[in-house]
C-alpha cells in the first residue's frame, strides 16, 4: 500500500479497524504525519483521535517512509 500526506492516518486507521489476525504486506508512507501541525491548525480534531502506530507495525510486514526534514508545513517529527 503506497500512501501520501493525510492519507498516511487515514489508512493507518482503516488498517486498526480491521479484524485481527491482519498482515499487510507492505506500507509505503510519503510525507505521511499522525500528530497535529502547526501550519495546519484545522485538522487538529481529525487528527487528534489518533491511531496505534506501535501495534500497526507488527501486522505490516514491510514499513517505509519517506519525509523531508526540510519541508513548509510537516516537520521531520511529526511524521509517521
């Protein structure tokens, strides 16, 4: 599953709400984030339900995520 920018929530959540036992085999995240931005104070409440992404990660097999430490609005640590 490839994934960009609000996507990366969106589909960490669809991949909790699945029954259990659930393996993905693989997750690319691109410039994914999973905790509030500043520069984008209205997304606050969809993102402030947040997802387990340390229980995520045992059911996805292969994780990769690309982000740039240097971009305008998500900073490096804010990034799943």
């Amino acid at each position: 599953m490839l994934v960009h920018s609000l996507g990366a929530i969106t589909a960490l959540r669809v991949l909790a709400a699945l029954p259990e036992p659930c393996q993905l085999g693989g997750l690319v995240l691109v410039a994914g984030f999973v905790e509030p931005l500043d520069a984008l104070p209205q997304l606050d409440r969809y993102l402030s339900a947040g997802v387990d992404v340390e229980r995520l990660a045992g059911n996805i097999r292969k994780r990769t995520a690309f982000r740039s430490g240097n971009g305008p609005v998500c900073a490096a640590n804010s990034v799943g």
